[in-house]
C-alpha cells in the first residue's frame, strides 16, 4: 500500500531458518519497503525515515553507515524463478479456470525464452563468420557445411577431453591411435574451414545443449502437471472424466484446497469440506489454523517458559487435531500445538502481558504478525465456508476480528515497558 512517507524503525531482521541472531536487510527487501513512499498522482516527493528510537530492537541493532550504503546502493539480486507445479499450484489454476498452458507464461518459461534468444544471435554471429570469405550463389551452402565440420570438430575435442558419450553416455577413453586420428581430423577441418572452427563448433555446441535443457525443462513441467492431476483426480480434489471446464472440474473438497494461497492447502481444504470443523467453536478454529502458521521460534520459545501454563485441546478440537495429523502424515508434513494453545490462550483471556512474559521483547512482534495472520486465514475459511453452503458455521466465526485484535494494542507501549 502506498503511503507519503515510509519510517523504519529498524533495518533489520531475524536470520532465515533457525539461526538465531538478526541480519540487515538486503537491497531488494528494502527497497521493497521503502518504495512505496510517495502516492502516484498525488506526491511529488515521497519520504523515508530511518528512526531507531522507535523501537527497541531497532536501537539494540543500530544500522551502520557501511549497512546503510549497501541497503541504498548495493547490488540488486536478478529475479530466479522458484516455481514448482505442485498439487496446490495446479489446484489454484484449475479454480481460475487456466490449464497446462500456464505453464508458458511463467517467469522460468521467460527467461528460458530469453535465453534461447540469445543463443540464437550467437549462432546468426556464427552463420555470418561461416559466411566470411565465401561468396558466390552456394556461399549459404558452404556455409551450412562449414557450421556441420565445426559441429564435428567439437564433437572430437570432446572426445579427446574424455567425455564422449558413446556407450550410453560413458565416458571412454581413446587408443592412442583414436586419438592420432581425431587430431589429425581436426587439423584437416581446420585447414578447410579456418581457424575460427573451434569457436563456430563451441556456439553450436552450446545451442544444442540450450535445447536440451529447454525441451527437458518444458517437459518436466509438463510431467509434474499431469502427475499432480493424477494424484488430485485420485483422491477426490478433481473429476475424473473429459469435457470439463479447468474449473468445472473441480470438487468441492478441490474448490476449498484451491481458496489457500499457503499453509498446507490440501490439509487445510480436506479439513473444512469434510465437515471437521462444524462441532469447534471460534476460539478452536483459531487455534486449529495456527497448526498451519510454522512459527518455529515463538514454539521453541514459548514451549519452555509456558509449559504448564497453556491450556488443552477440548475433546472435540482433539479430535480435529488427530484428523489434521493423520492427513498430515500422509503428506510427510508435522505439527506443532504450542502455537495453537497460545492462541486459545490469547483468545480466551486477552492479557498481552501474559503472552509477552513467554517470549523474548523481539518475538512479541512475530505473535502480532502471526495473530494478523489468523485474521486473514478466517476471512478465506469464511469464504469456503460461504462457497460450501456451510451457514451456521459461517455465523459462528463472524466477529473473529474483534476476538483477535481487541486489546493487542494498549495506549501504553509494551515495547518500552519491557525495555524498562
């Protein structure tokens, strides 16, 4: 969201994984930040603010200038695509009722594209010195000849280098007198076509080796699609049979996987469009959804100092639990419940103090974050509850705002309290 001025209180975040300790931020994430300064059409100008004071972490991890001039002018990470078509990923595209196809609008199949641009120039450069020096009307002949001798001489230099892939891609070493007679072809390649053979031969081998890689990585694209719609149409997420539209071919149960952008959507999906959650009460949806959220570190440190403290799993939110755990173990994925009983916690008795003496000052930020979080996954659970027709349990999670959020902020700072 765009805003006139942007302040930061600190310039710093908690390592990646669990490692402990904080890192600067990196170019990209701040200028991710900071770039929303400044409203389009209404601000000349927009305005960052570095201000430490605000908070404690942030004067505890005051930046320096050498991290200030790297965040402001250091290098910017190029884009590397990440995509992985999995289950979910398929899931989400059928809902929007895009199939296969996807699969070649997307930042990898681009910069492939890109790449294979490229090569092509490379190998145009190589046909025009291929060229050089012939003339007449069979020059695009000889040409192309020449292009075959450099194809060939680097098929030789690669067997002389021990990689040939004779034998089934077995590399192979020559006889001496193999290797007499590939250099003795090569010197007559050279002789015919010229010395710029090695270079010709070295772009022409990196094309075919691009369109390789390009025609493996569309079909492993294309592989991972249609076994993540065998698994789906398996069990229940996709219909089987032809004729369908992407998103009429979707089941209930896939509708509701395909409504969660993260977490485990196929989890968290089987869970509401079977009807598990219809006997829980709002507080236990809440705890049941952080079972989703991972937070590792404010599990491993709330674990210690609450053991004892957080309250239990109603017989009924157990039994949701176990359900949860067993799909769970399907999917080779495992759960923690510190989490889900701080929630329960926080939900019942609204004490922010209560929740802070678990956690360390800097942690406190991370259950804030992760109750914003909360309210985000009830709005979509509402919505697949909605889309379900599932309406008493629709009524029963409404004013889960006022549940989550009343009380987390107090005229007081709590930051500055626990710093005292």
């Amino acid at each position: 969201m765009p805003a006139r001025t942007v302040v930061f209180s600190q310039l710093d975040k908690p390592n990646d994984g669990d490692t402990p300790g904080h890192r600067p931020l990196r170019p990209d994430e701040f200028w991710q930040m900071a770039g929303r300064a400044g409203r389009r059409g209404m601000d000349e100008l927009g305005y960052v603010i570095y201000a430490p004071t605000l908070s404690v972490a942030g004067l505890r991890n005051l930046a320096s200038p050498i991290e200030l001039r790297e965040m402001l002018c250091g290098r910017m990470p190029s884009a590397v695509s990440q995509l992985t078509v999995d289950r979910p990923f398929v899931l989400r595209h059928l809902q929007r009722d895009i199939g296969p196809e996807v699969l070649d609008r997307t930042l990898k199949n681009d910069s492939m594209r890109r790449r294979a641009a490229a090569i092509t120039t490379e190998i145009q450069a190589a046909m025009a010195a291929a060229r050089a020096g012939l003339e007449g009307p069979d020059s695009d002949a000889a040409a192309a000849r020449r292009i075959q001798a450099a194809d060939r001489y680097a098929a030789l230099e690669k067997r002389l280098a021990g990689a040939s892939g004779d034998f089934g891609g077995t590399a192979v070493r020559l006889t001496p007198k193999q290797q007499k007679d590939a250099r003795a072809e090569m010197g007559a390649l050279r002789a015919e076509h010229g010395d710029d053979l090695p270079k010709i031969g070295a772009a022409v081998a990196g094309r075919k080796a691009l369109q390789a890689e390009l025609e493996a990585t569309r079909t492993a694209l294309r592989d991972d699609w249609a076994a993540a719609m065998r698994w789906l149409t398996d069990f229940e997420f996709v219909k089987a049979g032809g004729g369908l539209s992407p998103s009429e071919s979707l089941t209930p149960r896939g509708r509701a996987c395909a409504a969660f952008a993260d977490g485990q959507p196929l989890i968290m999906g089987t869970i509401i469009s079977d009807g598990w959650l219809a006997g829980l009460s709002l507080p236990e949806v809440c705890g049941w959804i952080c079972l989703f959220l991972r937070e590792r570190r404010i599990a491993q440190t709330a674990g210690e100092a609450a053991r004892g403290e957080l309250p239990s799993f109603s017989p009924a939110l157990q039994e949701v639990y176990h359900a949860t755990a067993e799909l769970g173990e399907q999917l080779e994925v495992e759960f923690d419940t510190t989490l889900s009983k701080m929630m329960l916690d926080w939900c019942e008795k609204k004490d922010i103090g209560r929740v802070a003496g678990w956690l360390d000052a800097h942690m406190l930020g991370v259950f804030v974050k992760t109750v914003l979080r909360v309210v985000s996954y009830l709005d979509v659970t509402r919505e697949v509850l909605l889309g379900l027709h599932e309406y008493e349990l629709y009524n029963r999670l409404d004013h889960h705002t006022d549940l989550l959020l009343g009380g987390l902020v107090t005229n007081e700072s709590l930051y500055l309290t626990m710093a005292d």
